[in-house]
C-alpha cells in the first residue's frame, strides 16, 4: 500500500510520497485532480492511500474525485492528526511538513479499521447542503430575536427595531420555504420517502428531526448504530487513573448542535413511550443524573433509528425495552 499524505488549502493540494522522498503541488481544481492522479499512476506501485483532513469544504471535490477513479482516500480527523504530529515532536508548519505528517500518520493505521472515504448519492449531498443552509437561517434568525429584545431597551430605537422586524419576517419565510424544499427532495426518492415514514413511526422522531436522521443514515460511514451513536457524542467515557475514577462523561469533541437536535425528541420519548420511561427511571434510581439519563435515552433512540432503517421495519415498541 502506498499512502500519500495531501495537504489541502483553497487554491492548492500540497502532495508528499514520503517513501520515495517525493513531492509535488497541484492547483484544487478538476485540472489538477487529474494531475495527481496521473502523478499517482507514475511514481506509485499497487493502490493507493490518500491521506488528507477535513478542511471546512475544500477537500469535498479532491475526495469525490480520487475516490471516483479508484484511489482510495481517508479523511482525518484534524486533531487526530494533529496529535499525532505532536507525539512525533514535530515542531514546525508548513504545507509540504504537513503532507509529509499526514503520510506517516496513514502508514501508523490500520486501514482494516478505519472508514474510508465513500462518495454519497447526489439527493443525499442535496439534502445534506439543505439541512446545513436551514441551520445557518435558523442561526440567523436567532440573533435577529436577540437584537430585537434589546431594542427594547434602547431609547429612540423604533426605526432599528423596525429593521429587524423586516429582517425577522424574511428569515422566518425563508426558513419555512426551506422545511417545504426538503420535504419535497425527500419526497421526490422512493427509498427516502419510505425510510422518512419508518424513522417517522418512532415515539419522538417527527418531521423536524426525522431528515437529520435520513443524512445520517444514508452517509456512507457508519456500518454500526454504536458507530452513529459515538460520532454524535452519546456514548459516555470512563477514565481512572489511580484512585481517580470518572464515569458516564459526555465527550465534547462532536458536533454539538447536531447532538442538541435529538434532546426534545428523547424527552417526547421518554414521556410517551413506556420503553423509554422505563429506561430513564430505571437510570434514575440507579443514581445516575438527571441528564445521564436523558443521554442514555437519546442514545437509545439512535440505536432504534438505525434499526428500523437496517431492518425496513416499522417501530416495535419492544426494540427500545
């Protein structure tokens, strides 16, 4: 196997073969894939391992294009990878040390047990963009609300609040305009239609939360519902060390508001449902918190989605006992 570290920027993709010392630049664009690859097919022997981290979105076209012409691409977790230069004790930056780190930290996994990059369908990276633009509308609107609660507070403010009156009215039309776009691209595939009524028939999953679950489920990266539950950071950690001992930890390094999206559904759960109940007091009086118990349901819930979208069932009561 021979790995390839790539470091991405806006304009360029710094590339380093570390076991023939060889490296080179190419610009981040289809022109430039092409070279790589080419490149790749001239100084490689056997497959190929492009190693790169996830950079914002820069590197989404090099990764689809590679994967797309039979190069097999891992995209690192940044500090991951980042940790791992430090353990190597390597002190300085720059585009072509960091191509070289990202080679060595390729060839210090093992592939068996690490995802590589899959492209997703096209109505999965269309919904997926829909859902990301709706939480940068709902973000905005946010701040709008905030802004107009402190006019109140201001003297001679009414053409001001005015303003953010308009700018609040639009976003909530854009926003409801958005819900309506991704409920007709759900609607437009036969497989999401089918698999948004099977998430739908979970106690607490409705049509706010159920297209989230849709992207989750339909990515190409998670072969587990432990996989999903872990990468939306529900599954607690345990440290000890010594007489120290720390239990049920949340972890924090996920994408946080992702994970806040399952908190009003596992509370309608864990209400409604009497598998759900059940799990949340039996936690309860286990002494755990009020919040690690909320957390082992939201985890629970996630495990559930996943079955009914692997099994194409419809929610049985009993897969949450």
């Amino acid at each position: 196997m021979l790995f390839i570290g790539c470091d991405v920027s806006k304009r360029t993709l710094d590339v380093s073969f570390q076991q023939n010392a060889r490296s080179r630049r190419f610009s981040n664009t289809r022109g430039g894939f092409a070279d790589l690859v080419r490149w790749i097919e001239k100084h490689g022997d056997g497959t190929a391992c492009v190693i790169l981290e996830a950079t914002c979105v820069y590197h989404l076209p090099v990764s689809e294009y590679l994967a797309e012409h039979g190069v097999q691409v891992l995209v690192a977790n940044p500090a991951r990878a980042h940790s791992f230069a430090s353990a190597q004790g390597l002190r300085n930056k720059n585009d072509k040390l960091d191509a070289d780190t990202l080679g060595r930290f390729g060839r210090s996994l093992d592939l068996a047990r690490v995802h590589l990059y899959q492209p997703n369908k096209k109505i999965i990276n269309q919904l997926k963009a829909l859902l990301k633009r709706y939480t940068q509308v709902e973000k905005d609107l946010q701040r709008e609300r905030n802004r107009l609660e402190k006019c109140t507070f201001i003297p001679d403010s009414d053409l001001s609040a005015r303003s953010i009156e308009r700018q609040v009215a639009h976003l909530e039309a854009e926003r409801d305009l958005l819900q309506v776009e991704i409920r007709k691209l759900i609607h437009s595939d036969e497989r999401l239609k089918h698999d948004d009524q099977l998430l739908r028939s979970i106690t607490g999953i409705g049509p706010t939360t159920a297209p989230w679950l849709l992207m989750l489920l339909h990515e190409n990266r998670f072969s587990s519902a432990r996989q999903l539950a872990a990468f939306l950071g529900l599954t607690p950690r345990h440290r000890s060390s010594g007489t120290k001992v720390q239990r049920g930890q949340i972890p924090n390094d996920c994408d946080r508001r992702l994970r806040a999206r399952f908190y009003y559904p596992a509370v309608t759960a864990q209400t409604h449902d009497p598998n759900f109940r059940a799990l949340h007091q039996r936690l309860i009086s286990n002494g755990r918190t009020q919040k690690q118990a909320l957390t082992a349901v939201m985890r629970k819930l996630v495990h559930v989605a996943f079955g009914v979208i692997k099994h194409q069932t419809e929610y049985n009561p009993e897969m949450a006992s």
